[in-house]
C-alpha cells in the first residue's frame, strides 16, 4: 500500500498545484461522505440520544451516586464519572451477580439490552436478583440522523436505571 502511496506522490508533484488541490479535496470530501454515510448503518452508534434521554430523566430524579454501573463507556462519560470506577465484570454471570450485590449502597447502575447481556451476560432479571430496584426502564426507536438513509430501519433499544438503595 505505502508503495503506491509513493507512487502517487511521484505522480502528483507532476500535477499542477490546482489540480492537486481539487483531487485532494474531492478525495477528502469523498472520505468523509463514506464515514457520514455508515454512521447510521451501524445500529448502537445511534444509542448515544437514548443514553441522552435516560441521563436527562436521572437529572430530574436524582439519587446520591456513589458508585456507577454501566454496559457503554458512553454512560460513564455522560455522568462525568471515571470509567475505572466501574467493577471489573466479565462473562460470568454468577461471577458478575456476586461484584453487583457486593457493591455498596448508592451504587447506580445504567445499562442496556444490547450490550449488557452480550458482554457481561448481565440483564433486568439478574439485576433484580442482585437487590436493585428500577428507577427507569424506557425503550427507544432510533431513526437514521442523515436524511439520505431512510431506508435504514429504526434501531431499537432498551435503556435501564437501577439502584441500590440504603
């Protein structure tokens, strides 16, 4: 590959300045159609307005948050917590029930149903089973955000809080 970057480097400085110029703009305008145009075709990336609404929700029905939770490292940048904070969970669900029923009171956990039970096989039940009440359960339909994609089906995802309480 860097072989015919070399390649083209010879060529282009046989190229007047202004035909550079608008090849590498055509070239960079073609890229960044590319990168917009699958932003949407990958369905989690639109996740982000749903963690929005569910952290909007929490700021108008706080709890003290000792320790937070989360199955997306978006939710913890959302709170402005340090994502190390989180327990180390892995694939075990028992293993991952124990770390959550251990955690102490005032530990909030904001989860999903994707990702949550995928990676740490982690859902609604087992965090109920763990002493967690929930505060918000909320399930979005996630259109496309570009307009040239509507033939992209709605992204569907589900959105929950938990707490554990004193």
């Amino acid at each position: 590959m860097l072989a015919g970057w070399n390649l083209l480097a010879g060529w282009a400085r046989k190229v007047p300045p202004l035909l550079q110029l608008t090849a590498g703009a055509a070239v960079l305008l073609w890229a960044a159609w590319l990168c917009l145009s699958q932003v949407d075709a990958y369905g989690s990336s639109r996740d982000a307005r749903a963690v929005d609404d569910m952290h909007a929700w929490f700021l108008a029905h706080p709890r003290p948050v000792k320790r937070l939770v989360f199955s997306q490292a978006y939710m913890s940048i959302r709170f402005g917590r340090d994502p190390a904070e989180r327990p180390n969970l892995g694939t075990n669900p028992e293993q991952n029930a124990q770390i959550l029923r251990a955690s102490p009171p005032g530990t909030l956990v904001f989860w999903d149903a994707h990702t949550g039970p995928q990676f740490y096989a982690i859902g609604p039940a087992e965090l109920e089973r763990a002493g967690y009440e929930r505060l918000r359960a909320a399930s979005y339909e996630l259109e496309p955000l570009l307009p040239h994609r509507p033939a992209l089906p709605p992204y569907r995802q589900e959105i929950y809080l938990y707490y554990k309480g004193e």
